[in-house]
C-alpha cells in the first residue's frame, strides 16, 4: 500500500473517532474527572459521596459559597423527607404562620393593635354620623416583627463499616435522627427560646399572660375557665388554638373528667387513647413545658400569631478526623431559622381584662 493510502485511512479513522466522541471519552478516563450523570440514588448515597467523593460535579452544584469545610447543601427531595419526620414530632410549627426568607433577616408587618378603649386595629375609628355630618380621620398604627436566621447545628456519628457496607441502613438511621434532632431543638426554643442567638419563644413573649390557680400543684376546673376567659374571644374557635401541657398533668384532668366529662373529651375505658380534646380544643402532650404545679405547665397558645421563617437550605458537613480512634464519621447538620411572637404585649379590651393568644396557669394561687 503506497504512504498516500495510508495517511489518507488514517486521517479518515482519526476523523471518525473524533466524532463519534471516544477520544473526549479516554480522556476524561486517563485524566480521571469523568463525571457521573444524574441525582443521587438516595440520601445514603449522597453521603457516602460526601465522604468518598467529595469532588463529585453534583456535590460542587449543592455547595453553598465556598465553605472550606466541605459543607453541602442537601438535596431538596432529601431535605423534604427530613423535615417531614421533624414535622411528626413538633408542636408548633404545624400550627404557627410560616414564612420563607429570601435573605438572612426579614421585616414582617404587623398592626399594633393593643387597646380598644377608642378604636379598633391600631387606631381606626368608625363613626355614626348625620347626612352631611363631619369625619375625623385617623390612622393605624403599624409595627414590624424582625426575623434573623438563626443556626442550628448538630451531630451524629456512623461507623465506617456501616457506610461501606449498607447506604440504606444509614439512610433510615440518619434521617430519623436528623428529623428528632431538628423537631425537638426547634421545638424547645419556640417554646422556651430567649430571643438571644435563637428564637424568642412564645413563654418569652411581653404577651404572656398568667391566671392564678386554686391550689398549690394541683388544677381545677376553675383554672381552666380563668385561661380561657384571658385569650382572644376569636381564638377559642379558631383551629390553630391548642393546650400545651406537661403530661405530669394527666391525673388532674382525669379525676376533673369523672364531674366534667361533657367539656373534658377523654376516650371510654382503660383500652383506648387518653386525653385528645379540652372544651373542643386539642391537647398536645410534651416534656418542653414545665411540669406540674410550676408557671406553664397548662396554657392554651392561638399559635397563628406566632411567625417561623425559614431560610432555604438544610447543609450537611462530615468529617473523618474528630472520631479518627474509633473509626466513625462525624455528620453535622446546618438548618437557619428563626421565630418570634407576632405580638409582643397584652391586649385591652373595650370591656374586661387585658387579653392575649398566649394565656398561661401560673404557678401562684389566688
């Protein structure tokens, strides 16, 4: 074959695999940065992919700025999934006003409506008046609840053996406990939050209001009618109105269910559910209130007016060292937000005592 042929064959095989693309394709083999297509099989396998491949090209898109620590930003499907076991096991946020927030503080606008000794909504007036008759003018008074994300952050461990062999079991077991973990933290500084570097919770609102009880460490059923007779008139038939208590209350309000059971709904017989409904209302049990005989260890919460704002975004971050001895992994996971009462005082009526959508037994008897 003369050297003519053979250069022209030659130059007609390179043509041909330079666009059939399996030059691009040994490439991206000898030099090592093939990148895999599509999302992650699972939550475990995102994991597994921050700890073994840190450089994959989707974890780069789920990074958030340049974090030297390797923080990336869960997926949305993932983070979903996370939150819906959060979701389970909160209190709160199922029955407060949620808002997301596009940057790290947001200004929320609100009527400050504190007194209708002479008007209505934070100053308007209406008035009767004669054909032709005159009009005073008045205008209302606005405020703003302030939200800045806050950061919670926690941790837990997985062995290395359970990452290498079985993605699915740390997949069930991780987002189990990230969802615990974020539901009860989140939770408690609803609740119970001091507004400094965290949530300002309901208990720490300039709302609060806190009825006497009859007696020392016990509840009657006159300390219930006193809380109710304290929150917003429009809130008893609201449906984002619920008891808060310590459970340690139970035997109280199971001994008030033997005289009252048409305002107590307790289930019949030892076999079924306890306690569910006060006065129509639901009850919600937990351990993030006081206990009984202590300020808070009943109330009943409008938690409408209680705002969250949620700054998108739930990142995880991993490290090998900080457990290096025993061979674990260390996940952290980042989650901002923040929350506040929507109304930071008690409310005058036209006729009465002072109202609020947070009411409270206190600790003090009468």
């Amino acid at each position: 074959m003369e050297e003519t042929q053979k250069k022209e064959i030659a130059t007609l095989v390179k043509n041909a695999i330079k666009e059939s693309g399996l030059l691009e394709v040994n490439r991206k083999i000898m030099v090592g940065d093939e990148k895999p297509e599509g999302n992650f099989k699972s939550f475990g396998d995102f994991l597994c992919t921050i700890k073994n491949n840190p450089n994959d090209v989707r974890l780069k898109a789920l990074s958030e700025g340049a974090d030297s620590a390797g923080g990336f930003t869960v997926p949305e499907e993932y983070r979903k999934g996370i939150e819906l076991r959060a979701l389970e096991r909160e209190i709160i946020r199922p029955y407060a006003t949620k808002i997301p927030m596009g940057t790290d503080t947001l200004n929320y606008p609100v009527i400050k409506d504190t007194t209708h000794a002479s008007s209505v909504f934070g100053g308007i007036i209406a008035y009767w008046t004669e054909e032709a008759g005159s009009k005073t003018a008045k205008d209302p008074v606005f405020g703003r609840v302030k939200l800045i994300a806050k950061k919670l952050t926690g941790f837990t461990y997985a062995s290395d053996e359970l990452l290498e062999d079985s993605a699915i079991a740390l997949e069930s077991m991780l987002v189990d406990m990230f969802g615990k973990a974020i539901g009860w933290f989140e939770d408690y500084a609803f609740i119970n939050g001091s507004g400094v570097g965290q949530p300002l919770g309901i208990l720490g609102s300039g709302a609060m209001i806190y009825p006497t009880r009859a007696t020392a460490n016990k509840i009657a059923m006159a300390d219930l009618g006193k809380i109710m007779a304290r929150i917003y008139p429009e809130s008893l038939y609201g449906p984002n109105t619920v008891w808060i208590a310590n459970s340690a209350i139970l035997p109280e309000l199971m001994a008030l269910s033997a005289t009252s059971v048409t305002w107590i709904a307790l289930s019949q017989g030892a076999t079924e559910k306890l306690p569910v409904r006060l006065f129509g209302m639901p009850v919600l049990f937990t351990e993030k209130v006081p206990t009984l005989g202590t300020a808070a260890d009943i109330g009943l919460y409008d938690l409408s007016y209680y705002l969250i704002g949620d700054r998108k975004g739930l990142k995880v971050d991993r490290s090998t060292e900080y457990r290096f001895s025993t061979d674990e992994t260390t996940w952290r996971f980042v989650k901002r937000v923040d929350g506040q009462p929507l109304v930071d005082a008690a409310f005058t009526p036209k006729n009465g005592s002072t109202l609020s959508p947070f009411v409270a037994l206190s600790a003090a008897t009468a």
